[in-house]
C-alpha cells in the first residue's frame, strides 16, 4: 500500500508534534505544543540581505511626527528609517500608515531618544485612550468591539494538530474577504458550567473571575478562548476547506459550543520593526507606547523603554493585540507609579509571540498574558516589580511571570529570573501552561513595612481553575524567609489553608489569599490535582536534594494524565535546539537540577545569572535593590549580536 501525499504530510506533521519535541520524555503531548517557531523572524538589516535604508538619516527635532510618517511612507519593501543622534521631541503619534516591510531604527538606545510630550493623548490607531507609535493593518476590526468584518461557522477541523478546517454559513462578510496570507481567529462560546475533569475557560465574574472578563476576544458572546492562525489554502464553494498554519492547538473545540472564524478584510500588516532607540513617554497621556493590531512578525529590539505615561489607567509599552510571532527583545523597560496597568508587554488575542532577553527595573509587571496559546517569555531579569496599588497595598507582592486574561493556553515561561509565577483569576481562567527552568526566589526585598513584601509572597502561586499546569526543573524560594514547601494546595471548593500561606514556595487551586477563603468563587481541586512538578529544588527542600518525586506527577488523571518521567534527565530548553548565539560564554542551561556551580548565592549552586541580569547588574551597574534610578543602556554592550 502507497500513502498519499497528504497521508505523508499529515504522519510527519504528526511525529513532530507528538513524539519529535524538545519536551519529549517529560511531559505528555497533550499537555504541550512545539514552541520552536516562536516569535518573529528579525532581520540583519544589513545590504547582504536587501534591507537597506530609505532617504538620508533623520536628524533630531521638536514638533510633530510628521517628518518620520513621511519617511516611513515613502520606503520601499524592506528599507528602514534611520534616526540620527539626539533627542526628537514629538507631540503628534508615529504611525506607520500600514506599511509592510519598514523598521524605524535609532542610532542606539544610548544615542537617540524619542520623547513624547502630553500632546500625544486622545484617539488615534483605533484606541481612543490614545498610542504613541501605531502600526495596524488597513482594516483592523476589533473583535472586543464586534466591528471586524467577516463571520463564518467552523463545522469541522477540530483535533489539535489539524491543518484542515472546514468553514459554512457566513453572518457577516464572506469567503471574497480572505486570501492567503489572512490572519483568521477561531473561537467557541466560553464554558457555561465547571468541567469536571477538562480545561475550563470561563470569564463570568464571582464564577472563575474576580472582576469579570478583561475584553479580549469576542466579548460579547462570550468567547475568549481565540486561536490566531495564518491562512495557507482556500478550496470549495461553501462550505469551504481553509488550509490553516501552525494548525489547531487547543484540545476542547466542540460543535455543541458554536465554534466559529472571525477576521478583518484583506491581509494582516507584517514585518515592521522598531530597534535601536530611547522611548520616553512619562509625559504623555496615551495608554499605549508601541501598538500592535493585525500584525505578523512585528518586533522591537533594542529599544530603551521609559514610563509610564500620565494615562489615569497606566501604561503598555508594547502591545501585541490580536497578532501573531510578535518579538520584543533585547531591550530595557523601567519605571513605575506603583499601578496595576504597567505592563512592558501584552499579549492580547494573540497566539507565538516571544518576550526574549530584556529587562524590567521598577516596573509592576513585563509580559502579560491576556488571551495567548503558545507565547513564550524567555531568559528575561525582573529587578523591584513595583506595586503599591496607588498606595493602598504596600504590602503585595505581584510576581515577574503571569497569566492574566481568560484563554491563554499552552504558555511557556523558561529561563527567567524574577520573584515569582503567578496565575491570576482577576479575569478568568488559564490552562496548559508550563514553566521550565526558571529562577524565582519568591520575595520581592524592597517596599513593604518590614523589609520587604509580607503578603502573596510565593514563588508559584496558581489560583482557582487554572488547570493543567507544568512546573519542571525551576529553582525556587529564599532560604531565610520560605519555610514551608507546599502545605497550601486546595482540597475542597471552600477550604483555607492554615498554615502561613505567605511563607510557602506554592500556593495552589484557591480563589483568595490561601490563607483564608474570602471570594464568592470557589476554590478549584483539579488545580492542585492536575498540576505536574518535577526536578524543581526548592529553599525547603533544600537546593541540594532537587525533587523528582513521583506522588507530584498527575499520572492517573482520566484526561492530561502524564506519565512519571523513565529518568531524572532534563533538555536545556523547551523551545531552543541549542545555546543561542547572543548568550555568549555564560554556561547554558543557567537553571536546574543538573547544574552546578552556579553563580547566585543561596540557591546551593543550582542556578547561575543569566545574560539580561548580567547585563544589569554588570554592564548597567544597576542597583541591586532595583530602586527608581533609570540606568543607560547599550545592548551592543551586553549581547552578541543576533
């Protein structure tokens, strides 16, 4: 018997999924994706790759932006604008007027400074709260606000690793509106009641939320759970088979929950970058810095980003808002007014986005997840994530790593070195997510009344219905303060943990502070049930006697199960093949039970300093409290070059 091409294409996409991962041997493949094609594909802006720059370099001024949209307008494909040295005092927004295939470059972070003044406030780049750089494709419908164009019912294609999906009945737009190349959502209605045993997502506030959905998806159905896919094929005359890329991830997709695509007419803006450059915008009144909609590999690198702004609502630097392989790396972000709304980047409907090898200083948070499947924050340094709650909470720590929104699904967090994980249930429910590799100490050791933060103080701390979660090979916890390991994990819908809840490594499955339960959600069983940990070292424990402890792994769950690991053997990493060339000479893996040595004290040698955080602590001399002073920053000066 002959397979056909198709039966060929579909057994070697299978394998690679299933059986051919990094992950392979840890963890079960329903409970994992392939993160190897993460992010953007950044380029050398170099001739020998045919970007070239467009027009004379920009030297610096005040005034409107006018001068650098001109610029940017008047490139050809793959072409760059380049700013000269000094500082561009700009009252108006940067819009780069949906091109495709433009990078706005800076002279270096060190040398040229964007300064948005408080005229850059209002409406603009479809936010009414205001942006400072906008880069959106020409129709750039939000699902949010149910005004993109097109809406079809999705009757077939629903198995993770499919590529074929089948599209009918279009209530709104049609078939004529997409091409190849057309950045397509896929959605069904959010669970209307618990699962027993599956993943649950679920946005409905004093249900699974504390404050209700945070808007992201089609809200109004609600549907939060989006599958961002490019659209490699279209074939039939309805119904019609749309040939889809990477193809489905998430496990739940079923007919009796209306699953549907949703889309904007036409193409999604692509390849726009943003290097090299100081962006200040502490006086502005716009909510977002660099603003993302529509957008396939976009970026920004090398950038020093300075906030926030004066919005009453805070302040995202970058926003990657319903986009896909999305970068930012490489690049410094400080300063904070102790609000919640301080991120350095979010991930908004969006899917393979990459947070990479930067750095936070006085911040509340860096890379938010708001509704993501398969975004990635890597090998990033969290110094002093400051939170006061405008002075009304001195005393909570919030943690460098986080899930946020409702749908994200299958998130990695690997390498970063930080305070802590935390899964929220602010706006809803999370499932599948994984942290490898990473070092959080689970103290933040500045604001607070007694020499640092005395409430949520844990290393990983997983509240209600956040299900499914991987904690493999982490370092975790201070000696001097954690001293209980994990006695804190949720056994019943409405119990409290009794013992010191703000003193233990984890805290798992409960809707308030574990230590007593105050919220009208109940708290979620299956959280602490369907958690797998392995090879982690702990302060508790000891650093020394790392945990491979079968009782911890979910082996006989009736979905999710995964089976206890055949040794104690460890990958470098979930989602790169081999050392990077941008880590230099420092030892790779940095963190994890098989490395020993290490360089940061107090953890019995099982982690060293990764680069971000020796390009702060050595390169920038930063302080090490992380205090407000705002460091120079020249990445040339700390990472080979990539």
């Amino acid at each position: 018997m002959f397979l056909t091409i198709k039966q060929l294409v579909f057994i070697i996409a299978l394998c690679s999924t299933s059986f051919g991962q990094l992950w392979s041997g840890v963890l079960d493949p329903s409970r994992a994706i392939d993160w190897t094609h993460v992010g953007a594909a950044i380029p050398t802006t170099g001739s020998t790759l045919g970007w070239t720059q467009c027009g004379s370099t920009i030297p610096a001024y005040g005034g409107p932006a006018a001068t650098i949209n001109t610029a940017i307008s008047n490139c050809g494909i793959h072409q760059y604008v380049l700013l000269g040295s000094g500082t561009f005092t700009l009252n108006t927004s940067i819009d780069f007027g949906s091109r495709n295939n433009v990078i706005l470059k800076g002279s270096g972070a060190a040398s040229t400074t964007i300064l948005f003044t408080s005229a850059v406030t209002g409406s603009f780049c479809g936010r009414g709260d205001g942006v400072a750089i906008c880069a959106v494709s020409v129709n750039h419908g939000d699902g949010t606000d149910n005004d993109f164009a097109n809406l079809a019912s999705w009757t077939s294609g629903y198995s993770p690793t499919t590529t074929s999906i089948t599209i009918n009945t279009f209530t709104k737009g049609g078939i004529g509106n997409m091409q190849v190349g057309s950045l397509v959502f896929l959605d069904q209605v959010d669970d209307s009641n618990v699962p027993a045993s599956d993943v649950y997502v679920c946005q409905t506030i004093n249900v699974c939320s504390f404050e209700g959905g945070s808007n992201n998806g089609r809200k109004q159905i609600p549907a939060t759970q989006e599958e961002p896919q490019i659209v490699t094929s279209i074939s039939g005359s309805g119904p019609w088979t749309i040939g889809i890329s990477p193809g489905i991830r998430v496990p739940n997709i079923v007919s009796s929950r209306a699953p549907h695509i949703w889309y904007n007419t036409g193409l999604p803006i692509k390849n726009i970058g943003i290097e090299n450059v100081t962006i200040d915008s502490r006086s502005m009144g716009a909510f977002s810095t660099v603003f993302f909609l529509d957008c396939y590999n976009c970026w920004v690198k090398g950038c020093r980003m300075v906030g926030p702004g004066t919005h009453s609502n805070g302040n995202y630097q970058v926003w990657a808002y319903q986009s896909k392989n999305v970068t930012v790396r490489d690049s410094y972000f400080f300063g904070s007014t102790g609000t919640s709304n301080n991120y350095a980047m979010s991930n908004w409907t969006a899917a393979d986005n990459l947070y990479e090898n930067n750095i936070t200083q006085h911040m509340t948070f860096n890379n938010m997840q708001e509704g993501c499947i398969g975004c990635v924050q890597g090998y990033n340094f969290a110094i002093d994530d400051f939170y006061t709650a405008n002075g009304t909470a001195s005393e909570w720590q919030q943690a460098s790593s986080y899930h946020h929104g409702s749908g994200d699904m299958f998130v990695l967090w690997e390498g970063n070195e930080g305070i802590g994980l935390t899964g929220d249930a602010i706006h809803g429910t999370s499932n599948l997510m994984t942290a490898f590799r990473d070092y959080w100490n689970g103290r933040d050791p500045t604001g607070g009344s007694s020499g640092g933060k005395t409430n949520q103080t844990n290393a990983v701390l997983i509240y209600t219905y956040n299900r499914f979660w991987n904690i493999i090979g982490n370092v975790l916890g201070t000696s001097s303060y954690h001293t209980l390991y994990s006695p804190c994990v949720a056994a019943a819908t409405n119990d409290n943990c009794t013992s010191n809840a703000n003193l233990s490594i984890y805290a798992i499955g409960y809707s308030g502070n574990a230590a007593q339960h105050t919220s009208p959600i109940n708290n979620d069983p299956l959280t602490g049930a369907g958690l797998m940990r392995w090879g982690n070292c702990d302060s508790v424990t000891g650093f020394g006697s790392c945990r491979f402890d079968g009782s911890e792994v979910p082996a006989g769950l009736s979905l999710y199960a995964n089976a206890t690991p055949a040794n104690n053997n460890l990958p470098r990493s979930f989602y790169l093949s081999s050392k990077p060339a941008w880590w230099g000479t420092m030892p790779f893996p940095a963190t994890g039970p098989d490395v020993h040595g290490g360089n940061i004290d107090n953890t019995g040698g099982t982690t060293n300093h990764i680069p971000a955080a020796v390009c702060y602590l050595t390169v920038m001399g930063g302080p090490t409290d992380g205090s407000a002073t705002l460091q120079s920053f020249d990445p040339a000066a700390c990472y080979t070059p990539n």
